[in-house]
C-alpha cells in the first residue's frame, strides 16, 4: 500500500511551496503567488527549447520562420516570457535580467515585496548543439516600499529569501530552496506539473569531479593552478579527479550538486573578476550550494557576502563539496599570507 500511496500522492512544487508557507503563518501566500508565475515561464521556456531545433527558433533575431513571422532568439523570447510572468503576478517591484542593461521598475500599480535577479537562459550558445541550457533566479524582498531603489537589488547574496534554476535538458529539473533545504521537481509534460523527485538535496562532502575551462590555464592564478595540479596529479596517493566540464553553468552546477565535486569559474589574467555575474549566476548557485550543505567561495570571501554595487558585476567563483572548497580557500589562504 506504500508504493500504491507514493504513486498517487503527487507532491507538485505548487503544494510543496505551499507546506513550506505553513511554517510563515503571517504570510499571505505572496510568495507562492511570485512562485507560480516563475513557474510558468520555466513551463514555457521548456516547451519553446524543446520545439526549437525544429522551429528554427535557435535562428538569430531577424530571421524569418516558414510563415514569415520574425523569429525572435531563444533568449530574448524568453526574456520577455519571464519579464511579462513576474510583472504580472503583481509580486514584484524590481527586475534584474542579463538580458536587460537597466533595471526594471515595475508600474507602481502593479508592485508587490519582491525583486528577482534572473537569467532567462544561462549557457543560450549551447543551443544550437542540443547541450542542456537553463533559467537561473534569486529572490530578495524589498527594504522600503515607499522607497524602491536599485539598493534593494544590491544586496549581499545573505539577503537573498529564495534562489533556483530550471535545467532545460534531457528533461526539465527545477532545482529550488526557499532557505530550508533543496529540493528538486521534474516536469511531466503529461501533467504540465513539476513534481517533486528529488527531496531534500545533500551534496557528498567530497566529490571525485573537478569542472573548470581548462582552456584559460594559462591565464590562472597559482593557488587555482595548484589545485587543479592537485586534482591531476595527486600527491597523497589517491587517484585523479575525472574533469567534467559541459560550458553551460546549469548543467554543470547539477551535476556537481547531484554527484559531488567542485565547479570553478576563476579569475585569470584576461578577466580579473572571472565571467560570472554576481545577482543571477554566482549569489543563486552559492544560495542553493550552502542549503545543500556545500559552500561557495570566490577566492577572497565566502561568495554570498560579496556586496555588489553594479547590476551586472562578476566575481570568480569556486563552489561545490564543502571539503573539495576548503582545499581551495587553504590555498589562497597560504597564497595571501605568503604575500
Ligand atoms: P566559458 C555560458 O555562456 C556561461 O555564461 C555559463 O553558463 C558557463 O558556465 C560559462 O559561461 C562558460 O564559459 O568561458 O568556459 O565558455
């Protein structure tokens, strides 16, 4: 009868953002509202990256389908998809996007609590090759409401209530913590739900993957260079780590989450803040990784106290098991000190 009753007590992400929403009793369900709308433009991002090999929707912007309509890329369409999603639902105030320079202010008559730092579609070079790409979002609730400013999206990643991705690949995981744990759902297109498959996520404490662009080699820092020699040549007897390296953060960052290990955007010589973005890419990532009982670094500070002061800044990044990190953070400590 266990198995008869898993199979028909269908946990959807809806009910499962519900539950959690009985632990805020003063809470008005504003969340789960906000929720909702981000799910389904990840609902719709899935269906229009599934069917875009085929609608020639992967064509850049300016390119014209078989009825003549203007297709829009992959990224902008889903851009406007979530932009329209979050103003609708009437929860949010201001909007960070990659896609957008500026930040959104939502119209006064629609503003709700939140501000949603998102990337409609991180890794979107991926495409056209069918490799997994994804949406990646961190949630902040305002400071003042008579007041909004840019201030309530600058804030450290500690400020930030909510943080998740959607990975748009084999299948479509919706990978979600709102600060009590991690939690994974799987869509069924049958259903056009997410349901939850994965409760609970823990990433081991150690991992055998390192995930790192070894092409920028040449440009890296000696406390990076040395760990990534340590992963390859291992001096204390154990075996190498295997290197695992997709180029589409999503992918690249679920695998770390699910099977361990350590995922590294570092600074180099070309591009001293690395090439992640802070508000959409690195503060969501760390967000999810310490709910996992992982940790995220950036080389200096534990990621998530970074302060940022422009919409679109990076910072390196290292981020995965916690011992895989604590080698990292011992040898730019040792780097420091030896300075
Ligand atoms: P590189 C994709 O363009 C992206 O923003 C992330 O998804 C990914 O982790 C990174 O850049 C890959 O960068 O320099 O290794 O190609």
């Amino acid at each position: 009868h266990a198995a008869e009753a898993q199979r028909t007590d269908l946990m959807t992400i809806t009910r499962h953002v519900l539950n959690e929403q009985g632990r805020h009793p003063e809470s008005r369900g504003d969340f789960t509202i906000l929720l909702s709308h981000i799910v389904l433009g990840c609902k719709f991002v899935a269906s229009a990256v599934n069917k875009a090999g085929l609608a020639k929707l992967v064509g850049l912007a300016g390119e014209t389908n078989v009825q003549g309509e203007e297709q829009k890329k992959l990224d902008v369409l889903s851009n406007e998809v979530f932009v329209k999603a979050l103003v609708s639902s009437g929860r949010t105030c201001v909007l960070v996007s990659e896609e957008n320079e500026e930040a959104i202010f939502v119209d006064p008559q629609l503003r709700g609590k939140y501000c949603v730092c998102f990337d409609p579609l991180d890794g979107s070079s991926n495409i056209d090759c069918g490799v997994s790409i994804g949406t990646i979002f961190g949630i902040y609730m305002i400071k003042d409401k008579d007041n909004v400013t840019l201030g309530d999206v600058l804030q450290p990643g500690t400020n930030m209530l909510a943080a998740g991705y959607c990975m748009y690949g084999s299948s479509c995981t919706l990978v979600l913590s709102t600060g009590n744990g991690v939690n994974g759902f799987t869509l069924d297109p049958s259903l056009g739900e997410f349901i939850l498959t994965h409760p609970n996520i823990k990433i081991p404490k150690k991992g055998k993957i390192y995930s790192v662009n070894e092409g920028n080699a040449k440009n890296w820092d000696v406390p990076t260079a040395k760990y990534v020699e340590k992963c390859k040549f291992p001096q204390d007897g154990s075996s190498p780590k295997s290197l695992r390296y997709i180029g589409s953060m999503v992918a690249d960052v679920h695998r770390t989450l699910l099977y361990g290990g350590i995922f590294l955007y570092p600074a180099d010589q070309k591009s001293p803040n690395g090439k992640l973005r802070v508000l959409y890419e690195v503060f969501p990532m760390s967000f999810l990784m310490e709910q996992a009982g992982g940790q995220a670094f950036t080389g200096k500070q534990r990621a998530l106290e970074l302060a940022p002061t422009k919409l679109h800044d990076r910072s390196p990044i290292f981020l995965g098991s916690y011992d895989e990190v604590e080698e990292i953070k011992a040898l730019y400590a040792s780097e420091s000190s030896a300075v």
